[in-house]
C-alpha cells in the first residue's frame, strides 16, 4: 500500500523544507522506495534533496502537444497516436519515466511550468494516469504543491492519506494557511487527514497566536523552530537532505512523521 503525503501553503513558508525532511525521515527510518513529487512550478525540491534534474513533466506536456500538432497535419493524431504509430499514452509513459530522477532511496518527478495557451485536458488525463501508475511502484509518495491547492486533483487521483497545511507564526500566516485547508472540501480526491505546521518559529508560541490556531478547523500537529544550521544549509545552496539528524528542524518534523504514520 502506498502513503500518500501532501504539503501546501502559501508561497515562503517552507513547504519544501518540510518537504525534504519528511523525505529524509521516511529514508531514514522507514522500508521501502520514497517518490517525491515537485508540484510547484516555483519550488526546487530537487535541490534540497541533492538530485539533477533535467526534464520536467511540463516540458514532456509541451513537446507532446507539438509533437500531437505535427501528427495531426499528417492525419495521425486523431487516430490517437503520434509519429511512428506510437499511442500518446505510451509516449507520455516513456518520457515520464526517463525524467525521473533517481536517489538511492528517493527518485523525484517534477511537474515543471503551469500549462500555456491551447487545450490540455487530454494530456493532463494522460499525465495524471501514468503519474499515478507509476507512484503505485512506491511505499511512499510525497508532493509538494504550489501555494495553492487548485491544482492538486489535477496532478493525482490518489487518496492523500495525509494534508499537511505549512504556516509561518503570523497572523496574516494562519489566516492564509485555513483559506488554503478549506480548499480541501471543494477537492475531486479523497484527504483522510489535514493537520497544520507552524515553521520557523523563534522563542515561545505568543498568546494571541496560539488562541488563533486553536479555533481552526484542522490540529496543529507541530512547530518547527528557526534554526541557524538550517538557514546556513539555505544561504549556501546545500542540499537540506544531508541536514544532521540532531538539527531542531529535523527533530520537530521526524516527532510529527512518529506520531501520524
């Protein structure tokens, strides 16, 4: 059976930190292959997870929808394939899985730019489908999504056992991170669990901060410290993976993996 975890929140909160140590926790402690998923177009996880990456899913989007235009002047695309009589499916399915970049115990896709001009209906059934094929191979898949969640039942069908809504310790923070948590009940997939994040947090949680948070409609599952060892790894382009295991970072985000998986 594959989990299935999703990280959102509004953009420089640092879904993808949390993203990378979650990784890092599952590599770390638990059995079986780990796929992350790079769902926002502005984000690097394949940075902080110390993987190349050299095609992206939106790339492999494109080419296919100019390679479908070229086949249709030459009458192959309505038949359902492209040059040489390959069927659009099996060449998403090939593209896909040469792009994905392989870790020792973590490969990553990354879905690259949001859609252009044209219609992209049936290459995203096409996408979602070989996505989903493919995540099927995995104990564990991770996605970091864009600051929104619009877009993620466009990116699986999967069950998303667990929703972890990222925030930073404001105001303005918690109030964008319960907008994106509603998202939630508008969505085509099944989310089993939604729970909150507070990241960098310096010193104690203030009064009025904490009083917010508990009138939301989702638990606060944990609080991620700032850290000066993770701000270093950032400044110098490190991969956040190779952060130690004694970091109050990676330490706040494995005690939260301990008690929902």
């Amino acid at each position: 059976m594959t989990t299935t975890i999703a990280l959102a929140g509004k953009g420089g909160v640092g879904k993808t930190t949390v993203a990378a140590m979650i990784v890092k926790y599952l590599a770390n402690t638990q059995p079986g292959a780990i796929l992350a998923i790079d769902a926002d177009p502005s984000s690097n996880l394949n940075m902080v997870l110390g993987l190349d990456l050299e095609w992206t899913v939106g790339d492999i989007r494109e080419g296919m929808l100019s390679k479908v235009k070229e086949s249709l002047l030459a009458g192959g695309a309505a038949m359902g394939s492209i040059d040489g009589g390959i069927t659009k499916r099996e060449y998403i399915d090939y593209e896909i899985r040469s792009a994905i970049a392989e870790g020792d115990r973590v490969d990553l896709i990354a879905m690259g730019r949001s859609e252009g001009p044209g219609c992209y209906c049936a290459v995203n059934h096409n996408l979602r489908e070989v996505v989903d094929a493919i995540s099927k191979n995995y104990r564990y898949v991770i996605i970091d999504n864009e600051a929104g969640m619009e877009h993620l039942s466009r990116r699986t069908t999967r069950d998303v056992q667990h929703l972890i809504v990222v925030s930073d310790p404001t105001q303005r923070g918690i109030v964008a991170a319960e907008r994106i948590a509603s998202f939630r009940h508008e969505m085509d997939i099944r989310i089993e669990n939604t729970y909150l994040v507070l990241n960098r947090l310096h010193g104690e949680m203030p009064e009025a901060l904490q009083q917010r948070i508990g009138h939301m409609d989702i638990p606060l599952l944990g609080i991620i410290p700032a850290d000066e060892e993770m701000a270093a790894f950032e400044f110098s382009g490190r991969p956040l993976i190779n952060l130690s295991d004694s970091s109050p970072v990676y330490t706040a985000v494995a005690q939260m993996m301990a008690t929902i998986l």
